[in-house]
C-alpha cells in the first residue's frame, strides 16, 4: 500500500512541476510579447526547458546566432510535441530569414517543418514560402499572413498589411512582437521602394528593439535607417547608423549597413568608391539589388570592362548600352525606385547617342519620381542630364553642358573625373572649359569657382 502511495505521490509532484513549469513559459512569453524586459529576464533566468529556450531565441537571441538558435530552439519544441510553440519559432526564424536575406537556414527550417506535419498553418505556408519550398497553404492573417505575401514577392500589399498588424499591436500593448513585424514592415517598404514607410517604421522598430533587448532586430533596423539617409543624401547620417547597425545586429545585418554605405556613395557620386564597397555584396544575400548599383557604379567610374558578369537584365542594358533590355528592364521593374533609376540611366544613354528629343520624357519622369520618393541626390542628377540634353543656353551665358562642367569644376573635380561622370575625354573636357574661361572672363579654375558661387549652384 506504501509503495503505491508513494507513486502517487511522486506523480503529483511530476504534474505541479510540469504545470509550474507551463507556467513559468507562459509568463514569459507574455512578458517578451509586450516587452517588459526586466520581468522576462528575471523569468528566463529562473527556468529551463526547451520552451524558455526558444522564448530566448525568438526574443533575445545574440546577433552572431540568431537565426541558429531559433531553428534550433524550433526542433527541441518539435522534438517534445509542442506544435504550436515550434511554429512561433520557426516563423521567427523565416522573417529574421527574409529580413536579413540570410538563407542559409532554409533547410533546417523545412526538415523541422516536415516533422510537425502542420501543412495547413498559415505559420507552416510562411515559412516554406520564404524558405522557397512549394507554398501552397492560405496565407491566413497577422503577421505570418502577410510574411507570406513578402516572400511570394508582393510587397506593397505585405507593407499595408504588417501596418495594419502593427497598430493592432500598439493597441493591445504587444511591444516585444510589435518589433518583429516593424521590422518586417520597413523590409517590405524597402523592396517595395517606399522610403518614407521604410523610415517610420524603421526609427519606431529601432527605438523600440533597443527598449525590448532586441539587438538583431535594432540592427536591422538602423541599416534601413542608414539606407533611407543614403537615399536621401544625407551621408554623414547614414554612416553613422550603417557603423551602429554593424556594431548591434552583427554579421546578421553587415551586409544592410555595407548596401547602404555603397548607396551613400552612389549618392555623392564618388563612383570608384562605391564600386568598391559595393563589389563585395554581388554574392551576397543582397546580390539582386546590389548588381545594378554596382554596374551605375562601374558604368560612371570607368570600370565597365572590371565588372564581373552578370545576368542581370538591367545591369547587362547598362554595360552593354542595349535599349531592348532597358525596355524590358523597366517593364519588370518592382518599385518605383527601381523604375527611375533605370528611367534615369536610359534617358542619360539616349541623350548620349544624340536622340535628345527621345531622351527628355524618361530623364523627366525619372526626376519627378525621385522628387516624390525624396531621393534629392538622384533628383539633381536627371535635373543635370535633363539641362544638358537641353540645347538651350544656360544662366545667359553658357550652355547647359558648360555650365554642368563649370559647376563640377566648382566642387574640385580632375577634368578626368568630370569625363568620367559626363562620358566624355579628359581632353573635351579642357576644350569646353578653353571656351568656357574668357565667357566668364576667368583665367583659373580657383576663379571659375568663385564665380559658380550659390548662385550658379541653384536648380
């Protein structure tokens, strides 16, 4: 009789344990959820278990191994049966995926997925969408929803809806999840080539990851912060962010801020620079976005022979000078980012093959489109190649492409540095400016300067 008493005794035990330890998981998750830091420390140093475990990987893990520990976290839940706790995980483990262009978990992802046998979860359709298996299953809502509406690549509709997921959050006080889809939403913005989205939800998910302890998704985020200011054309900014989101987010997010110290580049036209930066990303995981940059790069900077090949459809219009593959480049272009540049760079190429007429509508609609998204660097370009491709004199004086030489002259550059932005010789270069000196009555380039002044720098 002892001796069954005992059992019975020794099997409650084993359920008080097992409940406290539910529980104490529970508690967790709701502390991580909305983001009260303290308490969810205090809850997962106190605990063991492969359910505390992958809380601390979805919310807390350390940039070097993110994505790891939450696939990992993923299979010990799916090991012991916890069906639902390792979809969570294994969501998180896609949209850090998707967000960093890190793929190299894709596998593990799926073979701990095949092991749930939960085909019909909105969750399970996400992460074999992003994993880039068949993705079949509903979409379903919230933010696994709208992480597979990302992945099959439309993401202005994935951008209205994680803003949707976002203040749904906000109102309910979830700020530990709230940074996941804010990330996931400025990741969405990015590709869909609006900055102004990128930017708020950006700075809101930066501030936030940082208040959470959320360091892979606070670099995350100050990369696309670097990013919109490279955009933008405020250099400076963007560096300093591009230097912290490396510092916080890791080898995670070094590619994101590398991107966006390139763009900055591009930006200020320091061309051979950003081929520089940018040449170490083309088998990265950011390799699509970054071969086109790299070839307007490459194209300006007098390196078009050193680019290495590519298939890429707009990046071979610009190196080879193909006008069929810049139409079919611009008819495939997903954002509107996109679509100016290549607006931009076709105009630029038509005005160089001397078809001005042909090459005003694209060089305007690309500055209108560069105005609107706030790219102000971008804007001035087409401005210039629009003035040059004018014919018209300029400021009553000189003609639009001796004054685009004069203002250049004005900003210290070689006349080899003027050729190479304009396409022309270092030697027409010098002719232009032997008439442009007695126009303006200067006998030094240190005088030509002088006299550009604000005035001439305007427009």
């Amino acid at each position: 009789m002892s001796t069954i008493i005992e059992r019975e005794r020794e099997r409650r035990r084993k359920r008080r344990r097992v409940l406290r330890r539910g529980g104490l998981v529970e508690e967790a998750g709701r502390a991580l959820e909305r983001g009260w830091r303290e308490r969810a420390e205090s809850l997962l140093d106190h605990g063991r278990g492969a359910g505390l475990r992958a809380l601390r990987a979805r919310y807390a893990a350390r940039p070097h191994d993110a994505l790891g520990a939450v696939t990992g976290a993923a299979g010990e839940l799916a090991a012991s049966g916890d069906v639902g706790a390792a979809l969570d995980a294994l969501a998180t483990a896609a949209a850090l995926s998707l967000a960093t262009g890190d793929g190299t978990a894709a596998e593990e992802m799926l073979a701990v997925l095949a092991a749930l046998g939960a085909d019909d979860d909105p969750r399970a359709t996400a992460v074999r969408a992003v994993a880039g298996a068949p993705a079949e299953g509903r979409e379903g809502e919230g933010w696994a929803g709208a992480l597979t509406v990302l992945a099959r690549g439309d993401a202005v509709r994935a951008s209205d809806l994680l803003a949707a997921e976002a203040a749904r959050l906000r109102r309910t006080g979830r700020l530990g999840l709230l940074v996941h889809v804010l990330g996931l939403r400025a990741e969405a913005a990015r590709r869909a080539g609006d900055w102004a989205a990128v930017a708020e939800a950006a700075t809101e998910c930066r501030v936030l990851a940082e208040r959470t302890g959320q360091p892979v998704w606070q670099g995350c985020a100050t990369a696309a912060v670097a990013l919109v200011e490279a955009v933008r054309g405020d250099g400076e900014s963007s560096g300093r962010h591009a230097a912290e989101a490396e510092i916080v987010g890791g080898p995670l997010v070094a590619g994101a801020a590398r991107f966006a110290r390139g763009v900055a580049l591009l930006g200020a036209e320091r061309f051979r620079e950003a081929y520089t930066v940018l040449l170490p990303l083309r088998e990265g995981p950011r390799r699509a976005e970054t071969v086109g940059h790299l070839a307007e790069a490459a194209l300006r900077c007098g390196l078009r022979d050193a680019m290495p090949e590519t298939r890429d459809m707009y990046a071979r219009a610009l190196l080879d000078g193909d006008e069929e593959l810049f139409a079919r480049a611009r008819r495939e272009a997903r954002s509107p980012w996109a679509a100016a540049r290549i607006d931009l760079e076709y105009g630029s190429w038509l005005r160089r093959q001397r078809r001005i007429s042909e090459s005003r509508l694209p060089l305007e609609t690309a500055r209108h489109t560069f105005e609107v998204l706030g790219a102000a660097p971008w804007a001035r370009r087409a401005g210039r190649e629009m003035r040059a491709s004018s014919g018209a004199p300029a400021e009553g004086v000189l003609s639009a492409q001796e004054l685009e030489i004069a203002r250049f002259v004005a900003d210290g550059l070689s006349n080899r540095e003027i050729g190479q932005r304009m396409f022309l010789s270092p030697r027409t270069v010098g002719s232009h400016l032997y008439r442009i000196f007695p126009k303006l009555e200067v006998t030094s380039r240190a005088q030509l300067a002088g006299l550009i002044g604000e005035h001439l720098r305007a427009g």
